[in-house]
C-alpha cells in the first residue's frame, strides 16, 4: 500500500497538518500574552528595556521558535485556501511560490534581527 503525502510538502497527512497549525497557534498565542505581561509589568517601556529583554538566550530562541511557527502556520492555511479556491495549477503554483518566497525572506529577515540583538 502506498502513503500518498499532502502537497502542503512538509507533513505526511492532513491530520498532522492539523496539529501543526494548532500547536503554532498556541506558541504564538503564548508568546503575545508574555509579550503584553512584560509590557503591563514595566509600563516606561524604553529601548534598553526592550534591549534587555531580547538579548537573553531563552527570548531569542522563543522569538525564532515563534518566527518558524508563523511560517508553518501561514504555509498550511495558505495551502489549503489556494488548493479549495484556486482551480488553475498554474495561478495556484504561482501563488504558492510566492508566498514560499515571502515567508521564507519574512524568517530570515527576523532570525537577522533577533541575532543581531
């Protein structure tokens, strides 16, 4: 018997896709609550403040972790909105190229910024 694959490209099924877009949603979701908790504890929030904050290991690691969480949680619902709604392979690749590129430029331009920091 053989395992047909997505075309999503990066999971085996439609079930894993799944989890994948739910378990980014909570990172993300997690990561903008302790972002708004930090806001509401130092309420003068200034550059060094931020500076701070940002050059400890475990933020950068979260931040990067929660930049690649985006990425896979757009990719998957990007996929399936042009997979239900674009019936033209050639418009539907086209777009999904795109969109490939922009994330992956969105990812790289952040993991440029948080290792900068």
């Amino acid at each position: 018997m053989v395992m047909l694959m997505t075309a999503t490209g990066l999971f085996r099924n439609g079930i894993q896709d799944w989890l994948y877009q739910r378990v980014s949603a909570v990172l993300i979701l997690l990561y903008v609550l302790i972002g708004i908790g930090i806001a509401i504890k130092h309420p003068q929030l200034d550059y060094a403040t931020w500076h701070a904050i940002f050059s400890h290991i475990a933020v950068k690691i979260m931040t990067l972790l929660v930049l690649l969480s985006i990425v896979v949680h757009a990719w998957i619902g990007i996929w399936t909105v042009t997979t239900d709604y674009l019936k033209c392979a050639c418009v539907r690749l086209c777009v999904q190229v795109a969109v490939i590129v922009w994330l992956l430029a969105l990812f790289m331009g952040g993991a440029l910024i948080v290792g900068s920091v």
